[in-house]
C-alpha cells in the first residue's frame, strides 16, 4: 500500500508543480486529424498533461488508443489522463482519470484504484465543496463560456464562478469551457493557475505552435498575478 501512495503522490505533486494549460482531446473538432495527431502536436508544444476524451470509439479501439497516448505521454514526460472509463485508465496504465457528474461515484473510484488521479467536474457550489470528501485529487469549474463541447447547455458559470468554488475547496482546479487565449489575463486575475482547453487546441492551423503560445501566455498573466 505504501508503493501505491508514494506512486500517487507522485503523481499529484506533478500535477500541482508543473500543468498550467490542460489539453483535452476531440477528435471530431480536430480538422480532420486524428486524436494521435493531436497528442503529437500538443506534446511538441510543451504541454505537461493531456487527456483522451472519446466518446465515439469503442472498447477495442479507445483501449488501443489509450495504450499508444500512454507511451507518447511517457516518452515525452507529461501525465496522461482518461475522460470517464477507469477500466481504460486502468488497463492502459493511465496516470488518471476525470469524472463527469454521470459517470462513477469518486469514492468508489478511489477504493478500486488508489494510484490515480482522480478529477471531478463541478457545475455547482455543492460539488465543490463535497470534492476532497468524494476522494477526489483536483477538481473542474465550467462550463464558464458557450463551448461546442457540451451539448443542450444553457447556463454557463462565468469567470466570477471561480473565487467562489475554489474557496470551497482546498484542493487544485481547472477550469473548462469555451476558453480562448483573451480569457486568459481574466482567468488568472480570479485565481485560476490550470487551464483546461479542447476548441482552441483542436481546431489550430498548427498545434503545437498554439501550444506553445498558450503556455506562454499562462506563464506571463501568472508572473505578473
């Protein structure tokens, strides 16, 4: 048990110390190319962690998928993250997994799999607080803006949403939703450190050049908050 805390806190000071900018996968959104063309982009831009978000693949093909995004994000020394499926996590040897709101209970997460990172979404004030309690390591705040990830969504949280979740909180968050590299001096005013970003990087001319330019940014407005 102890090889697995020390595995898992590992893991999260990793997290905490060196992601700022949160890559996350859509291949339908991407132009074109595949999700593995994406991961190549996104980590010769520097990014820290990525996570495969499919909800179109089956089994077979997300499990093959996450074993070659597993290898990449090792090779290139970034921490890998599975949207929703522990079992893919698990099998691929992920660093962790992020939870939305319908799938797994996080506690039951965290018994089964104690080395992983485990990231919740947060659309209320109630999840926030109740995170840390639910075992998980970081958690979400968004949707903020109109994103084309969610669909039938009416009501975003905005950027004022963010003083008031992670005052709840004592645990690392992103923060998601319709994101674009103007929201950033707002963003990190309110105290967001981790971006998270799936339209901006997805649909990019050049991938990692918009990685690398996201980054910097990130590192600029956080020097200067």
């Amino acid at each position: 048990m102890q090889e697995k805390t020390d595995l898992y806190q590992q893991r999260l000071r990793k997290f905490i110390e060196e992601v700022t900018l949160y890559p996350v996968s859509c291949e339908r959104l991407a132009m074109g190319r595949d999700d593995i063309a994406w991961l190549d982009g996104v980590l010769a831009g520097g990014a820290k962690i990525v996570q495969l978000r499919d909800k179109e693949s089956d089994g077979l093909r997300l499990c093959e998928k996450a074993k070659i995004f597993r290898q990449k994000t090792l090779e290139a020394g970034a921490l890998f993250i599975v949207n929703d499926r522990v079992d893919i996590a698990l099998i691929s040897g992920a660093d962790g997994v992020h939870l939305g709101n319908s799938d797994l209970p996080a506690p039951e997460v965290r018994a089964l799999a104690p080395d992983l990172i485990i990231g919740v979404s947060c659309n209320s004030e109630e999840q926030a607080a109740s995170a840390e309690r639910r075992g998980a390591s970081y958690f979400n705040i968004g949707p903020l803006y109109t994103t084309q990830t969610k669909d039938g969504l009416s009501t975003f949280l905005g950027p004022g949403a963010i003083p008031r979740f992670s005052a709840l909180s004592p645990l690392p968050f992103t923060v998601m939703g319709g994101i674009k590299k103007e929201h950033i001096p707002e963003l990190t005013a309110m105290g967001a450190r981790r971006l998270a970003v799936v339209t901006a990087l997805t649909c990019a001319d050049d991938i990692a050049a918009e990685t690398r330019a996201w980054l910097a940014a990130i590192k600029q407005q956080t020097t200067l908050a």
